[in-house]
C-alpha cells in the first residue's frame, strides 16, 4: 500500500513538474517576444542599429521555441508566420533607415539631450505664445515617431516656422537668439533625416508594427496547451 502511494506521489509530481515546465516556457517566449519588440522600437524610432544583429538572432531563438510549445499545430503556424512577417516587416524597414539616416541615433540623441536646456531658455523668456508653440513642436514629433503621416509632417514645418518667426520678431540678445536658432535647426536637420527615412520606409509598413505587435503578445500571453 505504502509503495502504490509513493507511486502515485511520484507520478503526482512529475505531472505538476512537466505542467509548470510548459508554462515557464510559455512565460519565457513570451517574455523574449517583448524584449525584442523593446529592440525593434529602439532600432525604429531612434536609429540605434547596433541592436540588429541581436534583434534578428532572438527572433531566430524565438522560432526555434516555439516548435517545442505544447500547442496544436494549427495555433503554432499562425503565430510562426505573424512573428516571420514582424521580423520582415522591421529587417525592411531598418535597411531603409539605415540608407537614409544613418546618423539618427547620433542626431536623436542630441535633440534629445539638449532640450531640457532649450526648456529653461524658452521658460525664461516668459512669452505663452512661444512656450505653446515648443510644446506643440515636440508634441507633433512624438506623434508623428508614433503614427508618420504628411500631415504631421507639414504640421510640424509650419509649427517650427511660426516658432522662429516669434523669436525673431522678440529682438533677444546675441546670447538669447544663437542657441536657440541653433538648437532649432538641428531639431529640423533631424525630424528632415527621421521623416525622409520614414518615408522611403513607407508610413503604411511603419503603420503595421504596433498593431502586429500587440497581435503576437496576445497570442503569446494566452496560449492554452494543447491535449
């Protein structure tokens, strides 16, 4: 009696231990799918291209994973071919910002570290016309990183045009005018770089990204095994 126990003790945990190994691997794809979307965005909005090389060898990792999931068939297929349609979808659109900007990351970088300083020249000033259109500014460049489109992009032209126009007509001293002339037309320099690049990508391929991506999370976070 004792040994039929132990038996079914035995089998009890091998059970739960075979249950608990699917489910971490179900966690860990999952995991792996969204570090590399994390990577993608990086490569995407902010031209660090460094991170491809890595990006298209977690994704061959997370193919290869998928196979050993407790899934039917059917469900591994479909989520194969989204993840093999993601991963082209950012290889093609990386090769063509690569083309067009291949400084972004450089550029990005600047625009981004210089803007708290241009934040405190703009407050100084005290003028709400002039602070409204800096916020619309970097408002529409965000948006547009999000969701490219022309229209944002002639918004932002005419936005960063009206800007220059007020700080013109202020008359600033040298030491108030130079920099941030300079800091705006190296912010222009880089939405041109970003929205060139965007464009020879294609808005409508860019478009695709975050509503795939969110397709194969859901497809990953919800696996249910298959008996």
């Amino acid at each position: 009696m004792l040994f039929v126990s132990l038996l079914n003790l035995h089998a009890t945990t091998f059970y739960n231990d075979a249950i608990q190994n699917k489910q971490e691997q179900k966690i860990e794809i999952s995991k792996a799918f969204r570090e590399s979307v994390n990577d993608a965005n990086d490569i995407v909005k902010r031209g660090e291209y460094y991170k491809i090389l890595k990006y298209k060898s977690d994704t061959l990792s997370i193919i290869e994973q998928l196979k050993l999931l407790n899934i039917s068939q059917e469900n591994r297929q479909t989520i194969h071919d989204d993840i093999v349609l993601y991963f082209e979808l950012i290889n093609n659109i990386s090769s063509k910002l690569q083309e067009k900007a291949p400084k972004l990351q450089e550029h990005h970088k600047t625009v981004i570290e210089s803007s708290h300083n241009i934040d405190k020249r703009i407050a100084a000033i005290g003028l709400s016309e002039l602070s409204q259109n800096w916020y619309e500014i970097n408002n529409i460049k965000n948006n547009f990183i999000r969701n490219p489109n022309e229209k944002l992009e002639e918004a932002f032209h005419t936005r960063l045009t009206a800007m220059t126009t007020i700080i013109t007509e202020l008359y600033l001293n040298e030491e108030q005018e130079k920099p941030l002339f300079q800091y705006l037309n190296g912010y222009e320099n880089y939405f041109k770089e970003l929205s060139a690049a965007y464009s020879s990508a294609e808005y409508k391929n860019l478009k695709k990204i975050k509503p795939l991506s969110y397709k194969i999370k859901a497809q990953l976070e919800f696996l249910a095994p298959y008996n």
